[in-house]
C-alpha cells in the first residue's frame, strides 16, 4: 500500500503514528503496544483469537474486492486451537488482506486500518480505546480544518487574479460596442485558455466526462491546481498587455503550469516522506 502521510497522536502518554494511505487511515499497532506489557507478542496474541480471525475476515470481505476468501476459510477453522498461530505478514500474505500492513524501515511495525486498530485497541484496554479514539478525532478535525483554509485561501487568491485577469481582457481582446453576449463568449474563451494549459480540457469537455460530480472541474482542482491557476491568471493578464496571440499566450503557460506542478508536487512528496518534526515548522 502507498504511504502519502505521517503524523502521530499522543494516547496516554504513548506516541502513536498515523499514517494516511490509498485505502485510509493506518494506526501502528506497534506503538500501541508499547503502553502495555508484553510488547509485540501481544498482536500476535490478538491474532490468535478467533473472534480476531472472525473479525479480520468480514472487515476484508467488505472493503476488499482482491481478499482470498477460500484461504480465509482455512484460517478460520485452524483458529481457536491450541496450535494455532497467525503473524500479521503470514494474514497478509496468505489472504491479501488490505486491512493489516507489516513491514520493516523507517515507518516499519504493523500497521492497522483504524477500524481494526480501534478493535485491538479493546482488546487491550478499552480505556485505552476511548482514549486512542479520542486523540485520532482530534488528529482528523485539526487536519480538516488545515486543509479547509488552505483551501479556502487558494480559491480566494484565484477569485482576486481572476479580477485582474477579466480586466485585462475587457481592456485589450474585447472590441468596442460589442453585446453582453459577446463579451460573455470573450470571457469564456479565455477561462477555458487556461482550463486547457493546466487541466487539458475546456470546462465543458469536463462537464461531459464527469456528469455525476457537484460543481465545476475547478472546484474539484487540488490545492496545488489552484495555486497554480492563480498564478496562470496573472501571468496570462500580463501576457495578454504585451499582445501576445492566444496560441502563443496557450503554449506559454502550458509551459509554466508544468513546470509549477513539477516543483508543487516533489515538494509536496518530499514533506511527506520526511515530515517536520513535530513542533517544527
């Protein structure tokens, strides 16, 4: 699974990181365990359970299209006798399970989808549950609210530049006595301009392609595409005072909003791969 981000949360006085993949948030039960004696036997005492196999088995079949049922099956008569043992890389490996991650290096230890990581969490402790529960809303409404002025902040920058932007058109491409139809077209021509240097499509060619998304292609943009676009508004307003032709104005900042996003991007990889320290900016 692509690990995008790493966080931790503080439980009881126990460090925990959270880390954001493609299928949601995974908590380490690693750390988790680390509040408690017994230390890592105690997952593969969970494991062991067959309420935990049980467990593990629906989660998979619910949110896993890929997970080996049949094997799955094997498991779970094997489970609850005295013999039995089950490690999280040997779940993993023999049912391609999604909800449980085991690796080693720098955010190695055993990974678990929050749902699953909250289960375990009362079979240790439900205290500890509560307490984990607690700490990891907290972790999601600081980071939505983060993201929503973030967000929110980018969209006003591209409205401010989009005022300079129509400006510049109303001043240089729209001739004179023209009708508010005209002047409408004129303005239209111009946003899908830059719709096509950042996003390759015109917001109709959008529209058609995604019928049943809310909104427009630009607020469904990333943060980044909209800095980005913010910064093509500008730039095209000033291209568009030294009389650049459309064509020349479209292969230009093309050009830029490839290379912004290039630079956008692997920061934006870097961050997540080495994030600040916490306290550190």
């Amino acid at each position: 699974m692509k690990k995008t981000k790493s966080t931790t949360i503080e439980v009881q006085g126990t460090v925990i990181t959270v880390v954001t993949r493609d299928k949601g948030d995974y908590i380490s039960l690693t750390d988790m365990v680390r509040h408690f004696e017994g230390g890592g036997a105690l997952i593969e005492q969970w494991l062991k359970n067959k309420d935990t196999v049980l467990f593990l088995g629906v989660w998979e079949q619910l949110n896993n299209p890929d997970f080996n049922s049949l094997e799955f099956e094997g498991i779970r008569n094997e489970a609850g006798r005295n013999s039995f043992f089950l490690s999280a890389k040997a779940w993993i490996d023999r049912t391609r399970a999604q909800g449980l991650s085991a690796s080693a290096g720098r955010y190695g230890g055993t990974y678990a989808h929050q749902d699953i990581a909250f289960e375990f969490g009362s079979w240790l402790s439900p205290e500890f549950k509560l307490y984990l529960i607690k700490e990891f809303r907290r972790l999601k409404e600081d980071e939505n609210r983060r993201l929503s002025l973030a967000w929110n902040l980018n969209r006003t920058l591209t409205k401010l530049n989009y005022r300079i932007h129509t400006d510049a058109i109303k001043a240089h491409l729209i001739p004179p006595e023209i009708t508010p139809a005209q002047v409408a077209i004129a303005y239209a021509t111009e946003a899908d301009l830059l719709n096509v240097a950042l996003l390759g499509q015109t917001a109709k060619q959008w529209r058609d392609a995604n019928p049943k998304l809310d909104g427009n292609m630009r607020d469904q943009a990333t943060i980044e595409q909209l800095l980005v676009l913010a910064n093509l508004e500008g730039m095209n307003a000033e291209f568009i005072h030294m009389d650049l032709p459309q064509s020349e104005r479209l292969k230009r900042l093309n050009r830029i909003a490839i290379r912004q996003m290039q630079t956008l991007t692997t920061h934006a990889v870097a961050r997540q791969l080495d994030p600040p320290k916490e306290g550190k900016q």
